[in-house]
C-alpha cells in the first residue's frame, strides 16, 4: 500500500491497517523527509519516498492523502506509473471537484479510482495525531461513479472495514451537499467567530471569559487553514447554498429578539434542542 | 444560606459551599417539592421551603437562582422577608436588566444586592447535573454599582472563593458585551444552525453523517430553551450588536468563496486558527 501525503489521515489510516496485518508492506510519501523519518520511527509506515513515481511502484493500493487542491496536480504525477491492477482511492472532503480531476488526470486508471471520505478527523493534524483507532466505528462515504470497476470499488470497501468503518456509498453530489450542511457550514461558522471576536476592542477580555461553551464550539476554528481553504474553493456552490439558507434563519433569529418575541424564539431554540438530544444523544 | 432555583447552578454551588462546610445550614427553594426532595436524597441541601419567603428567613446569604425572565418577580416576593444583615445575589447571564429589576423590586435591600454571574455550566440542566466543582477554577463576574454595599460585596466574593472560583469585577454594561460575544452569541449560532439542518430535507441523513466536530460544535444547542430565550430577552441589544458584527464578517466570507478568492480565505482562517490556539490552547 503507498499512501501519499502521511498527515493525521493518511497516518491513521496507515497504522490501523499495519495493527490490521492486512497489507505486506505500507510505504508512506510526501515532500519533507524529516517529517517522513518520523513517521517511520513512530511506526505509521514502513518505508518512505519523496517522489510519487516510486512510492506507488508495484503498489496494489494507493491511497491519495493530500489537501483537495494539490489531487489534480498528484493524479497527474503518478498515472503513467500506477500498476495494471492497482486501486486507487483518495480521502477528500469533497467528492465531485476530486473525480473530476481523476477522470481528467488519471486516463485509463480512472476505472479503477474509488472515491472515498472517511468521516473522521480532529482540529489536530501531522503525524504526530494520527492513531489507529480514528476510524474505529466512523462511517467513510464511497462515491463511485458509473465507470467505477466493481473490484476496485470492494478492495476498497475491504481497506476500510480492516480500519475498523462502517462503508456506505452515495452519489457525489449529494455527499458534497451532506458534508457542506455537516462539517463546511460549521467550520465557517466557527472560524468566522472567532475572527469577528478577535477583532472586537476589547478582544482580550473576550477571550479571557470564554467558558467550556466557546471552546467547545470553536475546537474546528483550530483546524488546519490550507484544508479548509481547500474545501471551501472545492465544495464553493454547496457551501455557498447551505450558507444561505442558515443566514436566512439567523437573520429571523435577529428579527425576533429585535421584536422582543420571546414565543418565536422559545420555539425555535426548543425544536434545536429536541434535534440536537435525538440525533446525538451519546455523548 | 437560602439558594432560590436549585438546578445546575444553584444546586452546585449549594454542594460547593456544603463541602467547604461554610455555612450552617443550605435551604433550597423552588416549586417542584419531588424535585427538592431529590436534591435533599442528594445532599445538595439541608432543606427546602416552597415559599421564598420561608426560604430566606433569617438567611445570611440570598442567592437568586431563577431564570432571568422570574428574576422581577421573585425580587417583589422577597423584599419584604429579607433580615436587615443579609446579603443578597444571583446568577444571572446578563447583568443590566437584573440589576434594573433589583433596583425597583428590593427597595431598601437594593444596596446588599451583588450582582453576580458565573462564567460555567454545562449544556445539561437540574439538580441531577450538579456537582461542587462546577466553579472551581472558573471565573465569577461581580457587577456592583455605585450603591452596592462593601460589607455585601465582600460576602458574595468570600462565597464564590469558598466554591473555588476566581472573582472579578466588571462594569455591567461591559459584562454584557462581552458575554454577548463569548457566550450569547455562539448559542444563538449553535440553536440555529440545528435548525437549519432540521429543515433540509435529508436531514435525518443529514445528522447520521455528522462527525465529531459538529457533535462538539452543537452541544451548547442542548442547553435549557427557556433559559436562553429569557437571556435574549435580557441582553437583546447586545446580542443584535456582536450578531450584526458576526453576519457582517459571514457575508465577506460568503462573498470570497463566490469570487473564488483563496487567498482571503486562507488569511482568515489562518488568523483564526492562531487566535484560537493562542487563548485557547489549554484543551
């Protein structure tokens, strides 16, 4: 298995399939060999290679691991060396920007290319965060297209199950629309908080008393800035239409207390809750 | 001491006080005799009293734990019951409006009234969820005016010491601005952002696909409605302030992500990011 980009995701997934003894060798790849070296000495890889071309040399599974808006450029790098009957797979936040540019970078490969995006993560990321157990009972969402081989898309169904996730399939579009609603809208919402909090005057003070309520809220704002820089320019137009149906409700929000309509807003937070407790009552 | 409203606040500063044995005896006051029952058969209280002005006979110390929307009206029960030596406090979220009611319900027992507000809680609520650690460590928010009595100021900070947290002094104005921005505001996101997921209509795949981060992110929508549709009664103009703010910024976020513009995008994240660790890298 080669896994080219060794972060938190590539790293987990790396560790839980050696702990899994499902793969002979994992050969990890990416720019920094420092960063390389470590991930060798913490055991998450095998081995390492700083070019593409040789990490997924003999490679029954490439695992494509790096930000959305470096897929196209990676895909282009290492189709002319991708063995005959190797998968492909990637982890991407967004499913239809990344097929698009696998159909156009990878030429005959592209059959075997099963779009993946393992519901999973933290705000931490690097190698150093990765641990076997990220994926352990978490849902990875498979979006193969119609071109997709029926055999690669099981290699890859059975890669996911040795980690320990729950693998279900969906059209691209729609898991681009979950995700924006889920994950994106929430990571913009927080991380926009905090910049509006930062900027206020008295943004020290602001800080000082925030309780566990605001860190919990803004853990994703410590999230890695390239990634979702990423996200938001792959997954822009759902993004964007999420983004304005929640705006339309927080400006009825406003309109409310504005009104002083305490009946409005007592229902309003009391549907939220009922949601919140019945959709997620586990933690 | 007589705590009037024995939930997750009153409750655990009830079993902070008893176990720093400070105090003779805790009453607690309320409606609902199971409930009190309850917080008797937990040792939260010596005794309870239904009736507030049984309840704070002969108490040194007040403590006003209501919902912010029956703070009036407890006051007006209250004024006339309270000894000449006692001192009297609450808890409530937002400050101006308490200290308003206070002013013109408690009549000559204004000046030993502390108003005063812990900066902790959880997203449950009830007795059930208290517990004396609660406010260790945390910080309580004191904001006297110009005819706050010393004595009475002094009584309420030796209160909240003995819970184990650290007491400052604020203006109630500011109080507000701040827990607006810190607090109020990242409720109001959290409820509507629920909402909005409610209302799209995949949302039972909606919520199934939520990870961690969204779990963490929509905690604070669990909290008591009631409590937070009064907080917005009570500190609306505030609340409309920081909200107008935070859209403001939405909007410039929104906008770059239609332009495509990654470079903006990176440099607000990123500076969030470096805010949020920085103030916030305890956790």
């Amino acid at each position: 298995m080669a896994i080219i980009g060794v972060g938190l995701i590539g790293g987990s997934l790396a560790r839980a399939i050696r702990q899994a003894q499902a793969c002979d060798e994992v050969i990890g790849c990416g720019r920094n060999v420092a960063h390389l070296e470590k991930a060798v000495s913490l055991g998450v890889i095998d081995r390492f290679e700083t070019d593409p071309a040789e990490a997924v040399r003999g490679a029954d599974m490439i695992v494509v691991a790096v930000p959305l808006g470096a897929m196209a450029d990676m895909f282009n790098r290492l189709a002319s060396h991708i063995s005959a009957d190797a998968t492909i797979t990637d982890v991407g936040s967004a499913k239809a920007c990344v097929i698009s540019d696998a159909r156009k970078h990878l030429g005959s490969c592209f059959s075997a290319f099963v779009p993946g995006h393992p519901i999973a993560g933290t705000e931490k990321n690097g190698v150093e965060a990765s641990f076997a157990e990220l994926y352990k009972d978490h849902c990875v969402i498979l979006t193969p297209v119609k071109e997709t081989d029926q055999t690669a898309l099981q290699n890859v169904r059975a890669l996911w199950t040795y980690a320990g996730a729950e693998v279900v399939e969906m059209d691209p579009l729609h898991h681009d629309e979950v995700l924006a609603a889920t994950s994106h809208l929430p990571h913009m919402l927080a991380y926009t908080l905090v910049g509006t909090l930062a900027r206020l005057d008295e943004s020290r003070e602001v800080f000082r008393y925030a309780a566990g309520g605001f860190r919990d809220f803004t853990r994703i704002a410590s999230s890695d800035p390239v990634m979702w820089r990423d996200i938001c320019l792959a997954n822009g137009q759902a993004i964007l239409e999420v983004l304005k149906k929640y705006t339309n409700d927080l400006e009825g929000l406003s309109r409310a207390i504005e009104r002083h309509d305490g009946e409005y807003i007592l229902k309003i937070f009391a549907q939220a809750k009922q949601r919140r407790d019945q959709f997620l009552n586990k933690d």
